[in-house]
C-alpha cells in the first residue's frame, strides 16, 4: 500500500508537468486495473483494493479539475485537437467536394466519407507515427527547434535490443513485465488526437522511459544468454554505443549550432541585451512578431518586473498591443510597412527581421545567427 501512495503522488505531481499527463495518466491506471482486474479478485486484503479503486478515482478527479474546471484547462486542446481542426475539415471537405465532381452515388459518398472515418483514419496515421523508425531512430519528431541533424530520440545502436526486449516481453507469462508494453500503446494516444507538429515529441515523451526499459531488458537477457562471448560482445556493443554517443555529441554541439539556427532564438539574446541597454533613449520599441513568440525572451533578459506586466494586462504579444515600451505587430518589417496602428510622435526603435531591404542614409543595427545569416535588423527614427 506504500507504493501505491508514492505512486499516487509521482503520477499527481506529473499533471503539473505538461497537459498530456492529465489524460495518460487516468487511462493507463484503469487500462492497468482491467489488465489485472483478476489478480485483484483474489488479493485478499481489502484496504488494498479499495486503495487501487480510490488512487484511480483521485487521479481522475484531479485530472477533471485541470482539465475542465481550472481556467484555460482546454485552451491548448481546443487549438490541436483533430475534431476541430482546420487541416481535418479541410480532407474531409476536399473527400466530398471530389465525389460531387465524379457524381459518386450520395450514399457511398457518406458511407466512406464522414466525420467517423475521416478522424478515425487521422488518429491511426498519427498514432503510427509514433512508432515509426524515422521518429524513433533518424530525425526525431516536432517542433523543429528540439530536431538534432540526423539523430532520433533513442540511439539507433540501441534498435536490436529494443525490438529483443519487446519480443521477450511478449513472450513472457510475467504480467508485470506486460505494463511495459501496455505503458507504450497507451502514451501515444493523447497525442494521435492532436493535429499540430505530429509527432510532437512534448505531448509522446511519456512513451519513452517504456522505451529505454524495454530496450535494457533485451540487453541484460541477450548479455546474460551468451556469457561464453560476454566479454567480446560487451566489447564490441560499448564501441558501437561509444560511437553513437559521440555522432550525437557532434551533431547537439557542433552541427546544430550553424544548421538551422533560426529555428533556436539563436541571436535574439545579443539583441535583447542591445535594446535593453537603451532602453530608456526610445519613446517606443516596435517589434516584428515574424520571428516568432519573442516576448518570454524579452521578458526574460529584459527582467521585466512580473507584477508591472501583469497590471499592464500580461498581454502577451498581441498584435498593435504591448507592454512597457514594447509594441508587438505582424510586419516583417515595420520601419518599411508601417500603418495608422503604429505609435505615432516621439522617438521609435524599430526591431525589424533580418531580411529587410538596405537603405541608403539610414542607419541599422544588424544582429546574426551563428552562421553569419542575419536575423535582426534595428533602426532608430523620430517621428
């Protein structure tokens, strides 16, 4: 009963880690209880049953309040979610508009066509997704900034043991050893029912700990097996694994800083410091929003004062809006394209992307990626 209590806490604490949590959690636990419902039958301690029956009640009622009660709970689902979003409609959509140009019979038409199949169809490609070799072994999963240049999340030397571990798990009567596999078909489903970034490696990493430990299953039962060779063997697998880590080392902290950068806020900290350093000669700091969400940065090295942005409405980075002297717009370059919304009167800095256009007689700031492509472009006008 002990460790279901420390259990109970671990898998509580994890809700206030991401949003997948909150869902994967209460269903595993009840996928679980059915796995062993008739090991539970016969355990004769009541308190205990009562205890697995009250955790899974407790963690689905906390689930609940998150979710549904706190404000902002279904925020981020309401925005992904494959029921609602714009890309399912769109097939489904572009499905019927087609069988209208070919007169397919109406009743074929809704039979094949339809909000059941068509999100049926889109949950199961996406749940694949999780489970295919490029996502696991070659390039990773979404968003961008989080890719390492030819490196997957599991290290690809690590694939025979993993699919040795899996195969023995199946072949195994240990039921305990079964919430492995259980763990690992269960995680991807909260994110299969979401559109954005698929495979998104945020809302798919409760999957991976199931992964590891299947994977270093396989590698003790294959060492053990064959002792005669251990020694060569064991040999020959660090060297392999060695090499691995060191590709993956190279590719993290050499190749990722030049490939890519702009998917990294790579620069944003130089110029960042720059406006903050003068700060108080502008009336107005105008700021792109083409480069992405920058204002945690800015408020970050800005060291903005927490209760001063939240009495200015913690307004985030809405367009024609801002907080202290900054002032958020969708232009790419807003000392070219500006309109009656900007600030108008007094001195304005302008934050613009990096691929403005030159102009003669005025005066820039530019600030570069690590690969010497420029990102931002600053100018200063009075107005």
């Amino acid at each position: 009963s002990r460790d279901v209590v420390v259990g109970t806490v671990l898998l509580s604490v994890s809700f206030f880690f991401y949003h997948t949590p909150r869902v994967f959690v209460p269903l595993l636990y009840f996928i679980i209880l059915l796995f062993f419902a008739k090991d539970i039958h016969f355990i004769k301690k009541v308190n205990f049953k009562k205890a697995l029956i009250l955790v899974f009640c407790l963690l689905s009622l906390v689930s609940f309040l998150l979710v549904f009660v706190i404000n902002g709970g279904t925020g981020r689902f309401s925005q992904v979610n494959i029921f609602g979003h714009p890309e399912t409609k769109l097939v489904l959509e572009e499905e019927l508009r087609e069988d209208g140009i070919m007169h397919n019979n109406i009743f074929a038409a809704r039979a094949f066509h339809n909000k059941a199949v068509n999100y049926s169809l889109t949950f199961a490609q996406n749940y694949l997704d999780y489970f295919s070799g490029q996502f696991l072994f070659i390039s990773g999963g979404l968003p961008k900034w989080y890719v390492v240049d030819k490196m997957g999340l599991v290290y690809i030397v690590l694939l025979p043991l993993l699919l040795y571990g899996l195969f023995l798990i199946l072949k195994s009567d240990n039921k305990f050893l079964k919430v492995i596999l259980i763990w690992l078909l269960v995680a991807p489903i909260v994110a299969a029912i979401t559109m954005d970034d698929v495979p998104n490696i945020n809302r798919a990493i409760v999957m991976f700990p199931m992964v590891e430990l299947a994977a270093a299953y396989g590698t003790v039962v294959f060492f053990s097996k064959k002792r005669k060779y251990s020694g060569l063997l064991v040999g020959a697998f660090s060297l392999l694994l060695l090499a691995n880590f060191l590709y993956f080392q190279n590719q993290y902290y050499i190749q990722t800083t030049v490939h890519r950068p702009w998917y990294r806020n790579s620069g944003f900290d130089t110029m960042i410091k720059y406006v903050k350093a003068n700060y108080n000669n502008y009336d107005k700091i105008v700021v792109t929003k083409a480069n992405g969400g920058i204002y945690p940065l800015i408020l970050f090295y800005m060291q903005y004062d927490p209760a001063a942005y939240q009495r200015e409405g913690s307004t985030k980075d809405t367009e024609y809006t801002g907080f202290g002297k900054f002032f958020f717009v969708p232009q790419g370059c807003p000392s070219t394209n500006g309109d009656s919304r900007f600030p108008q009167g007094g001195k304005i800095l302008y934050v613009n992307q990096g691929q403005c256009p030159d102009k003669k007689n005025v005066h820039f700031v530019d600030f570069f990626h690590e690969d010497n492509t420029r990102v931002f472009r600053l100018e200063e006008r009075t107005l």
